[in-house]
C-alpha cells in the first residue's frame, strides 16, 4: 500500500484506518500520481482469500489503497487493539468517488456484471451525479483471452478511472494486470456495487447494516451462491484472526 494512510495489518494485508474523508483523500491522491492506482475493498471473503492464496494477497499488498469493509475486518481491528474508526464498504462509498469523478472531470469507465446491469447503473448514477462523464461500459461476460482486448477498449474510451465489478479475487487481479494497459489512472474493484446500484439486488435493511449483519441478508438473497462464503467463510475468518492475535510469528 502507498498511501499515507494509518493502516492495520490484517492476515497480511494492510488496511486502511481511516474516516471517509480521509479515505477520498486518499484516493483522489491515488489518482494524481504518478503510476495507475489500485483501490480494493478488504472484507472477511477478501481476506480468506488471500490468506489461502499467496499471489492474491501480493496483489492486494499491492493496492494504493485498501479499505476495511463489513463486520468481519471491524472484528480484526478491535482484536488486535486497532479499531477502525468507520465502515468503508464499497456500496456506500463508490457513489462518492463517482461525485469525486464528476467534480474534477474523469471520464469513469464500467466494467462487470451481467449484460445490462452496468448500463442500468450508470444511469441511475447520471440522475445523481449529473456531471459524472461515463467513458464506457461492458459487462463482464468475456473469456480471459479478450482481457488485452478489453483493455484496449478501455483506452480508446480515454477513461481516467476503471469500476471492475468481477468478483474477488477476479477484478483485483485484472486491475493488477491490465490497469496499466488501460491508459486509466485509478481502477476500483467494486463487487456488486452495479447490481445494487441497479436495482438487481436490494440492501440490507438500516438496522441491519448498523448491527455488522448486511451478510445475513445477502445469504437469504442468493443462498446457494454464498453459503459458503458466509457459513463457512466467517467462523474461519474469525479463527485465523485469533490464532494470528494469540501466534503472531505462525
């Protein structure tokens, strides 16, 4: 990580500490420097993930920045006496780097989701943000083998920042590949930003979200795609956390 943020290492990956003014900050400076920029989101699925896949988590080591999303990182934090002082999640947050990107000009390319959902999004996003300048959009249903070809697009679309919703690990890895290709200064690997943004999944309830239990929600949404990920995935999250807590060097 770049930034010059406070960050907490969590299972080998640091995150940032920060309140989402800081956060913003940090990313607009991302996209004034000098080499494209990687934004990810960190959440107990991200990290599980890395922690069984050292090359991902080089990727995220990687990142300009990496943000602390969900119940889950909040947990690590106050285990290893480092809380996060806020929840950054991507749903929430994107839709102020778009304001961002409409206010200083980027042309914003979308990438991801199923046919029509990116399209769906931007529009909705347009009514919101009506400077926001939209370079491009493409879902995400192409073979690995068009990636340099997507990248290309991308470029001749002149788009200053990249939304890739493809999943972990996918959309960090291709902004780790081809970010650079792309003639882009800033990539966000935003999950399922577009198909809440477009109505295609609905949010938690508030109060859901305050108690750290949107992932409830989300398994009674799509069941079958992600039981795994939450009934098996959180208790191992919370296991590695504290074995790392209690064996540091292991």
């Amino acid at each position: 990580m770049s930034s010059d943020l406070q960050t907490l290492e969590v299972l080998g990956v640091p995150v940032a500490r920060a309140r989402r003014a800081e956060a913003l900050a940090a990313v607009e400076r991302a996209a004034e420097a000098d080499e494209p920029a990687l934004v990810a989101y960190a959440n107990s699925h991200t990290l599980n993930l890395a922690s069984s896949d050292p090359s991902y988590r080089e990727v995220l080591r990687r990142a300009a920045v990496v943000l602390n999303d969900g119940a889950g990182i909040a947990i690590a934090g106050r285990v290893f006496g480092a809380p996060f002082p806020e929840n950054l999640n991507g749903t929430d947050l994107n839709p102020e780097i778009l304001g961002l990107a409409a206010r200083r000009g980027w042309r914003v390319y979308f990438l991801g989701a199923a046919p029509g959902v990116a399209q769906e999004a931007a529009r909705r996003l347009q009514e919101r943000f009506p400077d926001l300048r939209v370079a491009g959009l493409r879902d995400g249903y192409f073979p690995r083998s068009e990636d340099a070809d997507v990248a290309q697009l991308i470029k001749a679309a002149r788009a200053d920042v990249v939304m890739v919703a493809l999943g972990n690990p996918l959309q960090e890895r291709w902004l780790d590949e081809h970010l650079g290709s792309t003639g882009a200064r800033l990539g966000v690997g935003v999950g399922a930003f577009f198909d809440f943004t477009a109505a295609k999944l609905r949010r938690a309830p508030e109060w859901m979200n305050r108690w750290g239990i949107e992932w409830v929600w989300r398994l009674i949404q799509e069941p079958k795609r992600l039981w795994r990920r939450y009934v098996l995935g959180n208790p191992l999250f919370l296991f590695r956390i504290l074995r790392a807590r209690l064996r540091p060097d292991s």
